[in-house]
C-alpha cells in the first residue's frame, strides 16, 4: 500500500483546514454543527497543535493525493489515558480499503501509551471501525465503555500500548 503518513507542519495547515471541513461536514448528522456566518463549520483548535505541546497534526497521502488527517492530543475523559484522536477522518472515496486502518495502527505506533478513542453518540459506522481496529491491534485486549464517562455521551475505546 503506497500510503504516506507525516506530521503536518505549519505549511500544511491550509490543507488540514480544508480537509476539517469535508470532515465535520461528514460528522454534522451525530455532532449537530452549523455553518458559522462564513459558511464554514470552523474548527477552534487547529492553531493550537502548532503552539501548544503534546498536539500531533497528521497528514495522509495516498498514491501522491491527500487522503485524510489525524489530530492527536493528551485532552482525555478516561483518568489513565495520556493519548487521544481528537479528530480522525479518511475521505470517502478511500474508505473500505484498509487506508484507516493502516492509518490508525501507524498513528497507535508514533505514541506508546494508554490511549483513548471517542465517538460521537449513534455515529455506528465510527463505533464498528474502531472496535475493530483497535481489537486486531491489541490483539482483543481493550475496554469498550458503551454508555459515555463524565460528560461525554458516546462511546469509548481505551487500550495499553505502552512498550515494556
């Protein structure tokens, strides 16, 4: 698979920006978000991962063409957690094709750690991605947290990768 995964530099924040869009406007039907008066959804935190410590911007090229992103942060629900995907989206034309997949077990690989995955509540198509990503990845060895924790009302996956 000629897929291509790098940390996106502050070059290439014009891109994600963009890619942000095509993203929300994908995820709108389970986040309930508008257009702002701009006719964009916006996204708050996209400078901070190019000033704040412990943000990761993740660009994904396929065959030369951009094909998704992952932003990872240590904002987590879970106590124990140190890493989450704050955001994780693959376009639809290349999804069903183990570009996610492949995507998410390299971003799992850059940050040993007990990671947290969220998902937007009746987002199933998320839910069934994750749970089976993550249990081909840790090999069956995760906590699914069904009903939410604390505020947030979806779904969880949590898993150890640290490196002993």
């Amino acid at each position: 698979m000629e897929l291509e995964i790098f940390k996106a530099s502050k070059q290439d924040k014009t891109i994600l920006k963009r890619m942000l869009e095509l993203y929300q406007h994908d995820i709108s039907p389970f986040s309930n978000a508008d257009l702002n008066v701009h006719g964009e959804f916006g996204y708050t935190y996209l400078d901070h991962y190019w000033v704040e410590d412990r943000r990761y911007p993740y660009l994904a090229r396929f065959t030369g063409k951009f094909v998704g992103f992952v932003l990872v942060n240590t904002h987590n629900y879970l106590p124990k957690s140190q890493y989450s995907i704050a955001e994780f989206f693959v376009m639809k034309r290349y999804r069903r094709q183990g570009i996610g997949k492949t995507l998410a077990i390299h971003i799992f690989e850059q940050h040993p750690g007990v990671w947290e995955v969220r998902q937007l509540p009746g987002h199933s198509e998320a839910i069934v991605f994750w749970r089976n990503t993550i249990n081909d990845y840790s090999a069956g060895i995760f906590q699914e947290i069904a009903d939410g924790y604390r505020d947030w009302r979806g779904s969880i996956f949590s898993f150890d990768n640290s490196k002993s």
